[in-house]
C-alpha cells in the first residue's frame, strides 16, 4: 500500500508538471544566439544529432552564420569578440522510488529535487577558435564546479585537425556520459579499481581530433594527467605524480548507417603502500582496450561497446600481483524516436555489465526508458531499472530542462 500511494503521488506530479510545462517558453543560449529550434542539433536534448556533433566540432559555431554585425572588432582585424555573452542553463529534478536494502536505514524513495543544476556557456572566441564551460552551481546536492571547459581550436593550418585544451572526459570519443536520455550511467567509464583514481571520466589534458574525409575515419589522440579534476596539491600542481596518461581512438564509418571503432588508453600512478607510511608509494600501471560499433537506421540506433581494463597494482600492495588484474565492462544502448527527430517521443533501452572477480566488483542493469518533449527545451522522463546482480528495482520520474 505504501509503495501504491508513493507511486502515485509521483505520477501526479509528473501530470501537473507537464500540464503547467506546455506553456514555458525558453531556448538555451546556442539556439538563442543564431535563432534555431534545439531540434536543429538535438533529438531530442541532451542526446545529439549528427549536425549537433558538426556543430561541436566546429568550436559551437556556425560558420555560414557568421556575421561581422554579431561582433565587436573596434577596427582591429585581430579583435572578433562576442557583442553577447553566451549564457544557459540546465535543470534536472528526479524523483526515485527504489528497493534499497543498504544499512543501518533503507531508504526506499527519494525527492532528487534538484539533481542537477549547471550553468554553460559556448561560442566563437576568435575565427576558427571556439570555447565551451559549465560549472555545477549544485550536483547531488554540492557544488561540483567546473567539469567541462575547453578551448577549442578547428581546422588548424586549414587541415581537417581539431585541438582542444582543457577538460573533458577521456569516454568523450566513445559516448558521451553527459548527453546520455537515461538516469543510469554508462558504468565501465566511470569505475575505478581498488585505491586507483584513473577512470574514463573528467581529466585534465589535450585532445586532437583528425578527420579522413575520403574513407571516413576519424582519429583521436589525447594526453592527461590521469588524476581526475581535483584540487590543486600544496605544490600549486594538479598531477599526483610524474606520470601524463595518453590514449587514441580509430573510428571508421561503414555506409551511411554504420560505425566500427577500437580505443586504447595507457597510463601510470602512484598510489599509497597499503599500511605503509604516507611517504611509501607503489606503482600502478592501467591500460584500457576494447572496440565499439554503432548502427542507425531510420528511427533506430544502436550503440555497442565493449572494454577491457587491467590493472597491476590497483591496491598499492608491497609485491606487485603475479598476474594484471582485468575488469571487463559492457555497455549496449539501444534508442527508438517512433516519429523521428521532429518527434516528442523517444525510447531507451540501456545494457551495463561490469565484473572483475580480483577486484570484488560485479554490477549488471538493464534499463527502460521514456520520454516526452513537453517542450523542445523540456523533457519528462520515466525510467525503470532491473538489477541484475542483486534482483532489485528501481523507478524514476525526472524532469530534464534547458533555458
């Protein structure tokens, strides 16, 4: 009964929501500035189209837009600035009822009312040079501050060679976690193993992006830290230790529709002797490898990928572990638009498995969701979650916004 009430409850606030939503009016601040529909590069929002994915790569610009009115030059050649600063926002409040069985108190439903609340801004810095940021003014109930913040330089020499410098995820050319329709993650890019602190999410580093016009390749390569985005140490230095992290990723398209790609990411750490001094240190050496494949085709697509990772001392132990200890994660995302991209509904189906037997992790969920464009810049969301491992559910009602 107490689980009935709650449920419904959450649905009629959902309903009022969206009764009350067919009236907001707002559009974010790249729609804002060259006066198009989010549709034009989202379908539907966060998730990007493939003009979204030209219109990123060209540094958030639209270069046929472009008109020397739209800036302040004061008769300097050298001078393109923005007569507008480019400012938007995001809001996402979830609402959760799950079968929680953690300790000493379950807590069984919960109000995530916000989630997430960031403010971003993107836009031309100079001709062919673009910038993009966002700072998590709350996440999760803290401030997260800046997570994405880069600049972005296209098309260097007039190659078809990209450059950004700044932050941004290292899964970034796989998929991107915060364009994700579902509230599940994408869990193999955000495990660590042990006291490690390498994973694929934000880092700190250089990222160049090449394109093969001709066979439809693209080629990525990136050089990090490899300690994540935490604060600055004492010494006024980011990295933890001597070591920068790389990776690359070759992506070949096959026909129109289809997709066939392979990542690879090496790195080194130091992590702490385990009940040693705060002084001794281990050596820890992490490689990721695995392919990914995609397919779309009218109002399906899919997203595959497969990783390995193997760690040779993720615990920081005295003697190293005879063998290098391998996680494998799988993620498979199927997305259904029944009326295309103009359309108000979409569909996702979300596959995350995740073991590691030496590392005590085991994780295994599939999900279900389903969305409904109140508004281009408003989306509600409903979202059920099976998992597998521990035969547990778990339900989310969630209101996706950009203004």
């Amino acid at each position: 009964m107490r689980i009935t009430k709650i449920l419904s409850s959450l649905l009629l606030v959902v309903l009022v929501g969206s009764i009350y939503a067919q009236d907001a009016y707002g559009i974010p601040a790249f729609a804002r500035r060259y006066k198009i529909s989010c549709t034009t590069c989202h379908a539907p929002f966060p998730r990007l189209k493939a003009y979204g994915d030209e219109f990123a790569a060209a540094g958030f610009v639209i270069r046929e837009e472009e008109k020397e009115r739209d800036y302040i030059t004061g008769g300097d050649e050298t001078l393109w600035l923005n007569r507008t600063f480019q400012l938007g926002m995001r809001f996402d409040a979830w609402m959760m009822l799950d079968e929680d069985q953690t300790l000493p108190q379950s807590v069984d439903s919960d109000l995530q009312i916000p989630w997430g609340v960031k403010i971003l801004s993107g836009g031309a810095l100079t001709k062919n040079i673009g910038y993009y940021f966002y700072f998590y003014m709350a996440e999760r109930g803290e401030v997260a501050g800046i997570e994405d913040a880069y600049i972005h330089f296209d098309d260097i020499g007039g190659l078809p060679l990209d450059l950004m410098v700044g932050q941004f995820q290292t899964s970034d050319p796989l998929m991107k976690r915060e364009l994700r329709l579902s509230y599940e993650d994408y869990q193999v890019y955000k495990q660590t193993v042990g006291v490690s602190q390498i994973n694929l999410t934000y880092d700190r580093g250089l990222m160049a992006v090449y394109g093969i016009e001709s066979t439809g390749t693209d080629l990525v390569g990136f050089l990090v830290n490899g300690n994540g985005k935490g604060e600055a140490a004492a010494n006024r230095k980011f990295d933890g230790d001597r070591y920068k992290n790389y990776g690359f990723r070759v992506n070949q398209g096959i026909g129109e529709f289809a997709s066939l790609g392979g990542y690879f990411y090496q790195g080194l750490e130091n992590l702490p002797l385990a009940g040693g001094t705060p002084l001794e240190w281990r050596q820890n050496e992490v490689r990721y490898f695995g392919p990914d494949f995609s397919l779309g085709a009218g109002p399906l697509s899919f997203t595959g990928q497969y990783m390995i990772r193997q760690d040779s001392n993720p615990m920081g132990l005295n003697n190293e572990p005879a063998e290098k200890i391998e996680t494998t994660g799988m993620i498979g995302e199927l997305v259904y638009l029944p009326a295309g991209d103009d359309g108000r509904h979409a569909f996702v189906l979300l596959y995350n498995d995740l073991e590691s037997k030496d590392a005590g992790i085991a994780y295994r969920t599939v999900s279900f969701g389903s969305s409904y464009l109140v508004a281009r810049n408003l989306r509600l969301h409903f979202e059920y979650t099976r998992d597998l491992e521990n035969e547990l559910n778990r339900g989310v009602f969630g209101i996706v916004s950009g203004f």
